[in-house]
C-alpha cells in the first residue's frame, strides 16, 4: 500500500501544486481588487482604509497557507512555534529565505507587521498595489539612496507601533544553507532599540524556490516554522557583531530542526 501511495502522490502532487497556484494567483488578484475597492471608498479616512486592506489580505493569506494549500496535499505544517511568547509592541522578524510563500507563511502568525521586500519584486503587480496601499518597505541593497529611504520608512513605521518582517540573506537561498546576512535589519534594531526575533522556516524539500522542478514537486512538503527567543539590541556593541551572533544562531537551531526531521 505504501509504493502504491508514492506512486499516487508522484502524479497528484503536481496537479495539487496547480491548483493551488490557481487559488494563490487567482484568489489573491481578487482579494486585492477589493481591498483596492475599499481602499477608495474609505479613502477619507488613510489609517481606516489601511487597516481595512490589511485584513483583507491577512484573510487571504490565511486561507492560502493554513487551509488551501494543506487540504489540497502540497504541505503539511509540521511545527509552528514560539510566536505566543513574542513581547508585545514593534520587533523585528528576521526569517532565513526558502521560498516565494515564505511572507504568507510567517505574516499571519504577528499582527501589524509588514514586511520588507526587493523593490525589483515591490514594483510588480501584486506587490506594487500592497506597498502604495499599505506600505509595504521596498528596498534596493545596491543603492545607498534606497538603503536610506527604507531605514526611514522603517523607523516611522516602528514609531506608529507595527513590527517589521525582514528576510536578511536578501534573496532566496534554495533551502539548502543561509547566505550572509546583510545589516539592515540589525541596525534599525539597534537605532530603534526594539528587539529582533529570529525565525526559522524548514522545509522537507525545495518548494516555490530556485531550484528547479520545485514549483511542482512529486512529494508532500513537511515545514517547521519556529521562531526563537527575541534578542535584545543593548547587548552589541554594534550591527555587525549583531549580525554575525544572530545568523550563527540561527544556523545552529536550522541545523537541529534537519536533525529533528530525520528522525521522526
């Protein structure tokens, strides 16, 4: 019975993948259009029609990752944890970079948090919408004018109370090791004195990456989301040192949830 799963889940998982693309692009283009919708009708209103479009979004992303793509078999969350220990007012989630869902998959577990993405993607639709709408942080690490734009725009977003989603490797990694960490986030940490909150996302297998065959996968994914204890800024002497204690704690704790998942 179980080779005869395996060959099921070999042909079904990618038809799986599809229709779950389908409800992710589809569902997602009509969640925006009405939250675009209701943006303009409650336009008097900036903060109103904000928070309106957020929940908006936060329904839909819901729906994607914790009841459309796991009924349809693409993955199952294994693990997801330590988010109700997180102090409560602005921290920063610094998460290690898999996949395209990685922002669905951490954002709904903070409320008022946005995250922080590549402007090259924050310029495409959907992505443009979401950051003149609600303010998404679009970042350029190569240009310094960019680099600068968003510290502010972060600092004036941690000032209104909300928390920020950051993914510091900058790119996707392929799921098989963390890239450097570039300093952003560490030092609006610091700055801002608000602490940083590192995250874990482990998947059983590349999925939504750069590798290639992993948009359609022949295999359920496992995927473990832990966040760890949040670090406090006071404790460095600046954000590289920051920086490098974060990421080389945030690798050994990867390193464990691959153990973990070998042996269960």
């Amino acid at each position: 019975m179980t080779s005869i799963s395996k060959r099921l889940d070999y042909f079904l998982m990618p038809i799986s993948c599809f229709f779950g693309y389908v409800f992710y692009f589809g569902m997602g283009g009509l969640f925006v259009l009405s939250g675009m919708f209701l943006y303009v009708v409650l336009s008097f209103n900036r903060k109103f029609s904000e928070a309106v479009f957020r929940v908006i979004i936060n329904i839909f992303m819901n729906l994607l990752v914790r009841i459309a793509l796991p009924a349809l078999g693409v993955y199952k969350i294994r693990e997801r944890s330590g988010f109700d220990n997180l102090p409560k007012g602005p921290v920063i989630l610094v998460c290690n970079h898999n996949s395209m869902i990685d922002g669905p998959l951490i954002l709904p577990n903070r409320k008022n948090i946005l995250p922080i993405m590549k402007a090259k993607y924050a310029k495409k639709p959907p992505y443009n919408v979401l950051t003149k709408v609600i303010g998404f942080i679009a970042i350029d690490k190569e240009v310094i004018s960019s680099l600068g734009s968003a510290m502010e725009s972060a600092k004036s977003r941690i000032a209104e109370g909300t928390s920020l989603l950051v993914f510091p490797e900058g790119t996707r990694n392929g799921g098989k090791r963390l890239l450097p960490f570039m300093e952003f986030a560490f030092r609006l940490s610091i700055e801002c004195n608000i602490p940083v909150v590192p995250v874990l996302l482990h998947m059983s297998q590349p999925f939504m990456s750069k590798e290639k065959g992993s948009w359609f996968p022949h295999n359920r994914n496992n995927i473990t989301i832990r966040a760890l204890p949040p670090v406090d800024p006071a404790t460095f002497k600046n954000a590289k040192d920051m920086t490098e204690a974060v990421r080389v704690s945030m690798i050994r704790e990867y390193r464990s949830i691959e153990n973990e998942t070998k042996e269960s």
